[in-house]
C-alpha cells in the first residue's frame, strides 16, 4: 500500500472505515481480494512473488495494513518480504500488541515499513523505522510512506476528504477521494531523496507512472453490528475490475 486514510472509532454507527490505493510495480504479478484456500476465514488481495498481502480482513475482525516507508538510500537485499508480516497477523490468533512487539528482534530483516493490526475494536502501528509500538487514538488518520499521520499532502488532503465522508460513507465517495490524481503543489512536496521530478509523480493519490503506479484501490466499512463491507477495484491497462464481498464478523 502507498495510501491508507481511516476512521477509527470516529463514528458511532462506523467503528472502522478504511480506504487505501496500493501501488507497486505494473509486472508483479497479483491475485484480487478473496478469501484464500488455505485460510479460509482470510479475506485479501495477495502477491504471487512472495505469498504476502497488503490489507486484509478475516471473518473474525482481525486486520492488517501494510505500507513501505520510502528511503531511496536502504538496500533490500536479502531482506524479507513485508507483505508476509500482513499475512502473519492475519492468519494467526496472536493479540496485536504481543505480534507487534514479537517483530522488534528481527526488524531490520524487512526493508522499511509501516504496519496496523488489530480490529475495529483495536489498532496497532509499528514501523520498523523507530521500533516504536502504539495504540491508534480514536480519530481520522493518513499513512503513507513515512510515520503514521505525517503531513504529506495526499494524507492531509485525505484525512479532510475522509472525514467529510464519516456521516455517510458510500463507497462511491470514498473510490472518489482514491482517485485523486492531482499532484501537490511543489513547495509542499517532501524531501525523501527521490527528486523532485519523482515527488511530484508520487504526490497524487493515484499514482501513474511507466512501470509502476497504483494498482488497486480498496474501500472497508464496518459498522457497529459487525457487518463489513470490503471493495476492491484493481487497475490493468485492460481497465478495472471491481469485487465485492459482504459478511457479518463472527463473535470470538
């Protein structure tokens, strides 16, 4: 993911409204959102590199939202997948902060990232950049490719746009403010070592670039009696393709 912008217990009819633009390399290969064969109560998109996954949610309210903290200057080399740290949560029963906090031995292992976990009950962040774990405040928040909440343009544009949407969050609008593709302003760019040029193209919400830009985007609601609608539209150069899946999460 490049993009999440979410409502968290900001609503009392919403206790989780997450709306994301994941962006990555045109020839990775990917699977669209469904649950998976081999976890079934898995509902997520998932790389066909590496197994991993970027956002996801299980049918019993455990979720996970993965974005890479952008350093142009940090090797991957012999690093691990960090889509697999999604999927780890995803797929085991472990409490958030316990998983969160089982990730600080073997941080550097994984090239920057930032991670959520929890449910619309609780959030987590980590980033592997600080070793820092904390709960997410109740709120509206952005997450891009540096610390959660840091001021980029699209998160601050996103937060307002979002929070617009709270008393009547239609997937439509929130597809809308996803689409966003206008690039900031250049005195409000960031300076995270790619150049200017390369800021302005990763300004916008959704990114198109040769090679490389977004590729999905991705609506959940929650309300409070647990039902969850989760959308996802994935971008091909033969147009997008929407699926949609609704169920009511199942109680512990």
């Amino acid at each position: 993911m490049c993009l999440i912008l979410f409502a968290f217990r900001a609503h009392p009819d919403y206790p989780l409204i997450v709306a994301a633009n994941r962006d990555e390399f045109m020839d990775r290969p990917t699977e669209p959102a469904q649950f998976w064969k081999d976890h079934p109560d898995v509902l997520a998109g998932r790389d066909q590199v590496k197994g991993g996954t970027w956002m996801g949610i299980t049918r019993r309210g455990r979720f996970a939202a993965l974005t890479n903290f952008r350093d142009p200057f940090a090797s991957v080399k012999n690093k691990k997948s960090r889509g697999l740290l999604a999927r780890d949560y995803l797929t085991t029963e472990i409490p958030p902060r316990d998983y969160l906090e089982s990730l600080q031995e073997r941080r550097a292992s994984y090239p920057g990232f930032n991670l959520l976990v929890g449910s619309p009950r609780e959030l987590w962040y980590y980033s592997n950049q600080n070793g820092m774990c904390r709960s997410v405040e109740p709120g509206i928040h952005g997450l891009s490719n540096a610390f959660l909440d840091t001021p980029w343009p699209k998160v601050v544009k996103g937060k307002e746009r979002i929070a617009a949407c709270l008393q009547n969050p239609e997937p439509s609008r929130l597809f809308d403010l996803l689409a966003d593709e206008e690039p900031a302003p250049d005195e409000q760019l960031p300076d995270t070592g790619v150049g200017l040029e390369t800021e302005r193209l990763l300004s916008p919400a959704f990114i198109r670039m040769t090679g490389y830009g977004t590729r999905s985007s991705t609506v959940l609601i929650v309300n409070a009696r647990g039902e969850v609608d989760f959308i996802e539209r994935t971008f091909t150069e033969g147009g997008a393709r929407e699926v949609r899946f609704r169920f009511s999460i199942r109680e512990e």
